[in-house]
C-alpha cells in the first residue's frame, strides 16, 4: 500500500533526468509486474460507442496460471467526472466483473476486474455519456483481501455494532486488494485525519484446529471470523505493542469470511491483525497466501485511445521517495520519475515537453522530478512532431512515500536530489515551493545557491509570495549572508529588502532591527544604522518580547558606540527584560556557562560559523551579559580570529565605554592593540599597548603586553613591516 499511483516501465530504455536509471528502477521491479506493448498498428473496434476513452490491459505472457483478479490504475485527465464516473471493463468479447475502487486525488483511478479463462487482452472504457443502462456482471471472485477506508464518522468506539454502521453509512475514501492488515496512516485520503475502515475476504485455515487471533491498534478494532466477534480493541487507546489482544476460535479446514473495522479518532493510528497456529510459540502475520493474495496481480494500463482522435500521449510516475522535515509544520520534498508510455506511432522521433504544475519544465523522455512540498500538480505530457502536438493533462496528487515497514529504509540524502533542483527556475516556483528550495541548498550545505534563490521572494514584478513567505526565507537566508558568507552588504539588503516588502508591522520591526544590527557591528555604518533603530521604534508595539529586546540591545549598542554609558546600560537592561526567559537565577547561571564553555570550545577548534551562532543564541538569551564584558571578550576574539579587525576593536571599545571596571576590561584592551598591530598600524599600535600597562598596572597581561611593546619597537622588526608594506 506504499505505492499508490501508476508508476515506470523498467524495461523502457528512453532517457532520464536526475538520478541513475539502474538505481531507480530496480528498486521498482520487485514489486510490479510490466508488460511489452503490443504491435501498434490496426486498432481494436470500439466496444460501446458510448464512451470516449480506453486503455487497453495486457496479462504478461508466460505465466504459469491465469490471475483471478487484475488491479488496474491510470490518470483519468479529467475524464471521469461526477456525470460521468462509469468505468467499464470488456475482454473481446464480452463484459467482465469490474470494480471502480477509487476515484481521485485529483485524476487517479483504479479499477479491479475479473479474469476469463480463455482472455489475455482486456480493454477499460470511462468518459463520455452513457445512454443505454450497462448491467455488470455479478463480482464473485474470492481471492484477496479487499480494504476500503471511509470518511469518518462519530460512532461509539466500544461496540462494533456501532463501527460497523457508521461504516456502512459513510463515504468511501478508496479501496484496493492487500496482502494483510497492516497499515499506519491511511493510503487513500490526500490529508491525514480520522477514519474508517474495513478488511474484507476469504480466509483459508490450513487444518482443523484452534486458531489464535491477535490486534493491535490505535483505537478500535474488531476481528470477525464467519461473522461472529473473535477478538476486539475497543476505545480510544495506543496500540498494544505485545500480543495481548487476543481471541480463540476453533476452524475447520478451508475458507472462512473475515472481516477487520478499524476506527482512527485521530490524525496518527495503526492497525495490524495476527494469528497464531496451533504448535507455534508466538503470533505472526497472516499470510497473504491465507487469502490467495497470489491471485490478485496488477497491471499497468497501455495504448490511450480516444474514440474519434486515435491514440493520445500517456505517462505514469512513481514515487521514489521523499525528505521529510524535522519540522511538523514544514512539507516534505517528494522524488518522482515520470515514463512516457504513449504509444509508439506518437512518441518515436517527437519532442517530450513536460510541465510539472509548478512552475518548472523539461524536455527529457521520461524525467526525473522533485516536488518541493505534497500537492495535486496539473501534469502535461506534449509530443511535438511537425505540425503535430498532442499533449494529456493530469491532476495528480503527489505525497510522501509512506512505508510501512522502515527496517532496512535509510533517509534520503538531499544530494540526490540536487541535480534536478540546481535547474530549477525559483521565479517561477509558488511561495511554499521557494522556500523549500532555499531550505534544500542550506541542507545540502551549499549556501551560495540558497543565496541565490532567496533573491526571487524580493525579485520586482507580481508574484504570490507573502509577508510569511520573505520572512520565512529572510531568516533563513539574512544569517547565512551574515556569517557563513561573510557578506554583511547583501545581507542588510536582504533586511532592508524585507522591510521595504513586507507589510506586517510585526515582520517589519524585526527586519528593520536586524538591519541595524548589520549596519552597527558588521559595516560600522552608525548614522544607517541609527535610521534603522529608528523606524524599528515607530513599530516597536507591534514586535514580539524577542525582537523588542533585539531592539534594545542593538540600542545599548549603538549608544555605547556614540559614547553614551548611561543610555547604553539602560538600554541593555531593558533587553534583558524584554526577554521574559522565565528561568531562576541558577539555570541562567547555569545558561551562561553552557554558551560560554560551547563558543570557547568552538573558537579553539576554529569552528567560527558555531561560535557565533552561540555568541548570537547567549546576547539573545542574556543580552544584559553585554554589560559584563565576558560576552564582548569573545565575540572580539571571534571577530579576530574571521579577521575583522576594526568590527573587533568596536565591539572591546562599546564594553570600555559602557564598563570601564569590568574584570576583562584590561584582556579587551589588549585585544584592541592587537588587532592595531595586525592592521599594521604600529604607533597605535604601541600607543594601546602602552596605555594598557597605564591603565591597568595589576593586570597579569603587563609582561605579555611588555614584550609586544620591545618587539614592536625593535628596529628589524620595524624594517621587516616597512618592507611587507
């Protein structure tokens, strides 16, 4: 039940885009059974005039026994309607038992039908306007196990009674032929939610004997054997992990009807059914053999037809997997691969042009594609040869790849799918789509691209991309231009950007603050980043507690460049209450050495861009420690060590203006006078070295700072700087 959609031909040799064609399909011949088109010549006769469409069901050749049952699924390109929802099944001769098991998301279908004896070839007809009434025969295979899901319905969940009504009264979601109950999410529905469901088919007992059966489910289940109760779960519960379910029932050898309800009250649930033999020591699954699962095979559709046109172009697509995000709130990326399966008298020699629904295209025969988040696309398929253009148009429902069983299934690497994505045009992409794709790159560690990409939210021109979507990617992006690429001038473009854009107050304030952030500590551009502070303050009602005391931290900032003490304090102290971190004193004692201890650890390795995302973490926690002056030590020793010389003498000088007498006050100074000797700069240089030893007589860095002053002052060494200058 993974697999819910039409999916590639391994055996087709046309070519691909995105991922390696030995990889992809082999891990899809397992599982499905292909066949080879037929010659494409003479057509077959239409079999009702009533209906426009037809696709034409071939068993493969060779089998050893003929399936009672064929599962067949297409898209129906809008064919199937609520006015015209009739699909019909006919071998060359006559019509056939049919089931129409489920119609939709957007234009899935999929239809069961029984086999003749005597028959390989079948033909499934929809579309159009049935004008005579068309009786189907009787179903009466009973091979395989038939599970439907229904929309929900209240009921009470503590008698079957009730289930099994509400059941029958419901709406069915979809159905199709398993191997066992087994499932943790409901494959029919395109969201998740409560529902309904129901196990149908013939078991066959192996031998005469008692017969224990087990559930496990997330709220209610029954097991029916013949029709009467054998064992129940009642409520609304967890599932039960050890088989403790359990109910006894002696069975005769051979067929016996089973039925399994199940009831989900919520959006998580699961449900298994289990039995165990007699002389066996523990449950196990049923087999699918026990319902002749065997006898149920699927079959890919081929040769779209319509009635007065001829053959039309045709695709299937697989879902080969998908990165979910850690993120509930976040969809997951989907991989897919598309194969043309038109017949050949259209496809050989034409031009393939795929559009994908968002916003993206190609021209391979059978592409490989990644759909940035879940969503019903507009598919179409055009074959250009000459004047000719044929083309089909699917809605189709593209989901995460559910597995049911994760053993042995590894997470999916983003690099797999960058191939695909790296010729992605972002200005055509939606607003959720965009930012999956910059979220992509930045999981893919490949920061210029997501760079690049973020420009399309702020790109000039109509687009649909809201306040939520700039600021979603503007803080994704703004530390990224920040830190890791070392580019403070985008970045404050990309926060002006998102002030100018923008129309939320709330966003607004705080694009505005991070501006000034940049404007002040990265590009020392005081009286810009004063201009920030100052729209961010007419909105300042409108900002969360977070960017209120980002605001008054800046502030204390800006203030203590300019010389202002006592403004700057009361600034910071205003950010710190701002924050509203509900902690006591020693889990913030205990805070601040976490940051600490983690961003001197980070500064030793040399892994800078983690040292400054917890120097950024601690000044947002505790932006009054900026009054201290351990936090200001570092973050000048962080910017020293990524070479930014006179953003690290700013920010030692905003601690001295702001708290002369802090304890590292005298290491402050110090590193002020080394970032003057490595700017070259040698009398400032030897001029801070000096008013160090001044200022600070106690300190224990006075002989360190002495033998500066002796080097500086050798001659060879004054020389050797001339000569590097």
């Amino acid at each position: 039940m993974s697999r819910q959609f039409p999916v590639p031909d391994p055996s087709a040799g046309s070519q691909r885009q995105g991922w390696s064609s030995g990889l992809v399909f082999s891990l899809l011949l397992a599982s499905l059974v292909f066949v080879a088109a037929p010659a494409q010549g003479q057509r077959y006769r239409w079999q009702n005039e009533d209906f426009e469409y037809r696709r034409m069901v071939e068993l493969p050749s060779g089998m050893e026994s003929v399936p009672e049952v064929i599962v067949a699924e297409f898209f129906s390109h809008g064919a199937l309607t609520i006015d015209t929802n009739q699909v019909v099944v006919y071998s060359s001769k006559e019509l056939v038992p049919a089931k129409m098991m489920q119609r939709g998301p957007g234009d899935f279908a999929r239809i069961a039908f029984q086999t003749l004896a005597d028959e390989s070839r079948y033909y499934v007809y929809y579309g159009g306007r049935v004008t005579k009434p068309i009786t189907i025969p009787e179903w009466t295979s009973r091979s395989g196990l038939f599970f439907e899901t229904r929309v929900w319905k209240d009921c009470d969940l503590n008698s079957l009674d009730s289930v099994r009504q509400a059941f029958k009264d419901s709406k069915r979601i979809g159905s199709d032929f398993v191997g066992g109950v087994y499932h943790r999410h409901n494959p029919f529905a395109a969201t998740t939610g409560p529902f309904l469901s129901r196990y149908a088919g013939v078991l066959n007992a192996p031998e005469k004997g008692p017969y224990s059966f087990f559930t496990s489910s997330q709220d209610a289940s029954f097991l029916l054997i013949d029709g009467k109760e054998v064992v129940a779960a009642p409520g609304e519960h967890p599932p039960e992990t050890r088989a403790k379910v359990k109910g006894i029932v002696e069975l005769e050898k051979g067929r016996h009807t089973f039925e399994y309800y199940h009831a989900a009250k919520g959006d998580e649930t699961c449900m298994v059914a289990a039995w165990q033999l007699s002389g066996l020591d523990q449950p196990a699954v049923i087999s699918p053999s026990m319902f002749r699962f065997n006898k149920v095979l699927r079959v890919p559709p081929t040769l779209l037809e319509h009635r007065d046109d001829g053959f039309l172009p045709d695709y299937r697509m697989a879902i080969l997997g998908d990165i979910p995000s850690s993120d509930p709130d976040e969809p997951a990326m989907v991989r897919t691969q598309f194969l043309d399966v038109s017949a050949n008298a259209l496809a050989v020699n034409a031009k393939h042009l795929w559009s994908f629904g968002d916003g993206q295209a190609s021209e391979y025969t059978s592409p490989g594609h990644v759909f940035l988040h879940p969503g019903i696309y507009q598919i179409t398929l055009t074959l250009q040869r000459g004047a000719k253009q044929p083309k089909i148009s699917n809605h189709v429902y593209v989901t995460r790849h559910f597995i049911v069983d994760t053993k042995g299934q590894e997470n999916e690497d983003v690099s797999a799918y960058l191939e695909t994505l790296e010729q992605y045009n972002s200005q055509n992409l939606d607003a959720v789509g965009l930012v999956q794709l910059v979220r992509a790159y930045l999981l893919a560690d490949d920061p210029v691209n997501a760079a690049q990409a973020a420009d399309a939210a702020f790109a000039d021109g109509e687009s649909d991309h809201t306040d939520q979507t700039r600021w979603a990617i503007a803080r994704l992006i703004g530390p990224v231009l920040r830190d890791r690429l070392d580019n403070p001038t985008a970045a404050v473009k990309l926060w002006t950007d998102a002030t100018a854009r923008i129309k939320d107050d709330s966003f607004r304030v705080s694009a505005a603050v991070h501006a000034a952030d940049i404007y002040l500590n990265d590009l020392l551009r005081h009286k810009d980043a004063g201009q920030a502070l100052d729209f961010a303050a007419r909105q300042l009602a409108d900002a969360t507690s977070i960017t209120r005391s980002r605001y008054y931290r800046v502030l204390g900032d800006w203030h203590a460049r300019a010389g202002n003490k006592k403004e700057a304090s009361t600034a910071y102290r205003k950010a710190d209450a701002s924050r509203e971190l509900e902690i006591d004193s020693i889990k913030r004692t205990a805070w601040r050495g976490a940051h600490s201890r983690s961003t001197e650890a980070f500064l030793r390795s040399g892994e800078l861009s983690r040292a400054w995302q917890e120097l950024d973490k601690w000044q947002t926690d505790f932006p009054a420690d900026k009054f201290d002056g351990y936090l200001s030590l570092l973050q000048t020793r962080f910017l020293h060590q990524r070479g930014k010389y006179q953003q690290a003498m700013a920010t030692a000088s905003d601690l001295l203006v702001v708290n002369p007498r802090s304890p590292y006050a005298d290491r402050l100074a110090f590193m002020i006078a080394r970032c003057e000797e490595d700017l070259e700069r040698i009398p400032r240089a030897l001029a801070a070295y000096q008013s160090l030893i001044a200022d600070y007589p106690g300190s224990p860095l006075v002989d360190v700072v002495k033998r500066h002053i002796e080097r500086l002052l050798n001659p060879e060494v004054q020389q050797e700087l001339k000569g590097s200058r």
